[in-house]
C-alpha cells in the first residue's frame, strides 16, 4: 500500500500536465508563492515600523530639606583595648587624639611614666575625647594593685590632673565548648567560637594520643571546659584548660587539670596517670650526638678515659632544660665539668649538666625545678673544646648510659590523693557529659 501511495504521488505532476489542467497549476503555484512570502516576513532581525514616536520628557522634583544639627560639645568616648607592642602614641593615632600637650604631660609625669611601664595586651582603656580630637580623659589599667591610672583635664584652667582609681578585680569565668570536626581541628574550634590558644592547647594536651596531621577524622568529637579572664566585662585573656575530652574513631580521651599537695599544677587522664613522661631523653630541643657513653680517647688529655656521660652539640647559649622534675643539689663549677648543675629525682636518680656558659637567673641550691624548665644555658667551660652539653644520668651516684636507661615512666596517681583527684575531677567531667548530651540531642533532633 505504501509502495502504491509513492507511485501515484510521483506521478501527479505529469498527470496534470498530460490532462492540461491550468487552473490547477495555477493554484499550487500561488500557494507556494504565498509560503514564500510567508518566509521571508519572519527574517530575523527585521525593523518594524515604529508604531510612535518618542519624545523626551522633563520633571522637575521637589527636594526634601536638609538640617544639619549644631556641633555638640559633648565629648566622645572610645573603649578600646591595648594591642601587642603597642605605645601611647599608637594608641593615641588609633583614638583620633589629636594633643600633643595631653600627650608629653603622660610621657613626662612620673605617674603616667609607671602606668606606660605597666600596659599590657589586652586590657581595656577608656577615654574621652572633644570634637576637635583634644583629651579630656583618658583611664590605663595598673598591673600592680590591679587600679587605674586616670588623667583628667581640667575645663577652666586646660591643665592636667591625674588619680588613681581602684577599680574590681579581674572576674575569672569557666566557659564551655564543644564541636565536631568537618575538615580540621582549627577550622573545627573557629566555628563553635573557640580562642585559639585554648585551640592550640587542646591540641598539645591530646597530642601524645593523637597524630592530628594523620589520626583525625570527620566525626570526631571534642569538648573543653576553660577559664576566660574579664575586664569590667570585656575580655581580657583565657585561662587554664581545665578539662577536656576528644572522641576520634570512637575512642575517647580525657584530660583534667589536678593541682597536687604542693599546689603543683598538672594533667592527668580520666584515671589519674599524668601525661607527662617521667624524663626527658634530651634535655636540648634540638641537637645532635657528639660523644656517646663508654670509653674514647678524650680530645683533650689523648688518653683513653671513660666517658660518663653524653655530648650534645649545640651553638653557646642555647638553653639547657631539666630533663624531669628534680630539686637542685649543686650549681657552681666543678673541675673538668665547668659549670655545672646537679638535680635529684625521685628514687635514687640524679642528672647533671656540665660545660655550662651560664646558669638560669635565680637558680641557687635547694630549689624545686619542674621538667622542661630551663636551668642554664650551653657552653664551653671546663675541659672542652667547643660548646657542647655534657648530659649525665646517675643512678646511686653510678653513671648509667642516658640513652639506654630504663626510665622510670609517668606518675600516677595513688590513695588519698587519687581520691582527692576524682573527687576535683567530677564537677568538671559533669560539664564534658551535659555537652555531649545535649549535642546528641541535637544531632537526634535533625
């Protein structure tokens, strides 16, 4: 059937042709005549004729009136607070305080000399200020007394008087965080409001647990519970970390700030084992092994000798902490040792670090050091050829080699003073669950 249609359609032309049909012919062609003109009047692009024109119109508006008030005589007050380095006249540039007199009279005074000495970042100051950008008056926190040096000037005589003001005490707060991590600890903390020391503490108290460049995952968990210190309720600097707890992959973490029998501050884990390790394994941060323990030929005497000890290299003047928590038995100079100081430690251990350039200030005989405080500093006294530490270990005034020594192992925590630990632990480890509690809720709640 399809092939039939085909045929009859392929032969109308000549069908009408041979039946001689004009009018027909006539027809098709007038359509197809049309369709072309159809086409051509949908070009694109085309200009139709304009159905008006246009002419531009003009209107004028009514202006509202403007009043301009009178320049108050009311001073201005600014509150700002004291930035890292900075000086009175920084802080005079950043307040737009344009006195020059206001500004010599503090920098003279002997009051205002002691306040300057005093400034410290991040406390609050106030002052006043005319509109033409003179003092009127101007407050400085006082480290000592905790009061306020105040200069005022007087209206009538334009000179300056100045006073102390006893202001409150600084308002200590515990405050409270938590978050989940999405990309990094840092990016985690910025968003639940964190400041980024207590970040970065959070960071260095979980580290010995944690690899946060490898370990950390999306999902885990933190909470810290931190002190923050207010200034007439404005925040002056964070304070201690006093709790905190850190979930990654599923385990969980916790540290607490515990202050021992001696008021000696330290962090321990929810079961009261102490962070810290027990020793140092070097007590320079960065340095390399010149001499180890045993016999050599000594440098100096070219004999061979027993050496008792390690040499660290290290440039003169480089610091020399205390490889644990000891109290000093000797400082002074000692033969071929030089300088020299002797700490003892619990059981029968002793240290001694020798060739010194110089002590720490203030590091006499019978004092407490805690690890990691710096007790001197390297050098090259003695029998030495060039700066160098010489780290020793006793054990029963025997020395033992300080590389290989078994050490004794963190502190932990026993009896009465467990006791005392879980009981100052519990109000804080209180706060860590309601967080986590109430951030369950939330998440459940979506």
């Amino acid at each position: 059937m399809q092939v039939r249609q085909t045929k009859i359609l392929a032969e109308l032309p000549s069908l009408l042709v041979s039946r001689k049909r004009p009018w027909l012919i006539a027809g098709i062609s007038a359509i197809s005549l049309f369709g072309v003109v159809a086409a051509t009047a949908v070009v694109p692009q085309a200009s139709p004729a304009a159905p008006f024109s246009a002419r531009p119109v003009i209107e004028t508006l009514a202006m509202t009136p403007i009043s301009v008030d009178a320049p108050s005589e009311l001073p201005f007050v600014h509150d700002d607070r004291i930035l890292p380095g900075d000086t009175l006249p920084a802080i005079f540039r950043r307040l737009g305080i344009n006195d020059p007199d206001a500004l010599a009279f503090i920098q003279s005074d002997a009051e205002g000399s002691q306040a300057l000495r005093q400034m410290r970042a991040g406390r609050s100051i106030t002052a006043m200020i005319s509109s033409e950008g003179k003092l009127v008056s101007l407050s400085l926190p006082l480290v000592q007394g905790g009061n306020r040096f105040t200069i005022e000037r007087e209206e009538e005589s334009q000179t300056f008087r100045v006073r102390t003001q006893e202001t409150a005490a600084l308002e200590t707060v515990v405050e409270m965080r938590t978050g989940t991590i999405r990309h990094s600890l840092f990016g985690a903390t910025d968003a639940v409001g964190l400041p980024d020391n207590i970040a970065t503490k959070l960071a260095e108290l979980f580290g010995t647990e944690i690899d946060f460049h490898t370990d950390l995952r999306k999902g885990d968990t933190f909470s810290v519970v931190y002190e923050t210190v207010y200034d007439q309720g404005s925040v002056v600097r964070t304070g201690r970390v006093l709790a905190a707890e850190f979930v990654n992959q599923g385990k969980r973490a916790v540290v607490v700030l515990h202050e021992g029998p001696g008021g000696k501050e330290q962090y321990y884990s929810g079961d009261g084992r102490s962070l810290r390790q027990a020793f140092l394994r070097s007590p320079l941060e960065f340095s390399r092994v010149t001499s180890g323990f045993g016999r050599r030929l000594h440098p100096i005497h070219k004999s061979w000798r027993s050496h008792n000890g390690v040499d660290f290299a290290a440039p003169t003047g480089t610091p020399i902490k205390a490889t644990s928590d000891g109290v000093v038995t000797f400082v002074g100079t000692q033969g071929g040792y030089g300088n020299i100081v002797i700490l003892r430690h619990r059981g029968k251990l002793t240290t001694a670090y020798a060739h010194l350039n110089g002590f720490a200030r203030n590091i006499k005989q019978g004092m407490s050091v805690d690890q990691g405080e710096v007790i001197g500093y390297v050098g090259s006294t003695g029998w030495a050829t060039g700066p160098h530490l010489h780290y020793e270990v006793r054990v029963d005034n025997v020395a033992q080699d300080p590389l290989r020594i078994a050490l004794p192992m963190a502190n932990t925590l026993e009896g009465k003073e467990l006791a005392q630990f879980r009981k100052n632990a519990a109000p804080l480890l209180q706060r860590i669950a309601l967080m986590n509690y109430s951030t369950t809720n939330t998440l459940a709640s979506r």
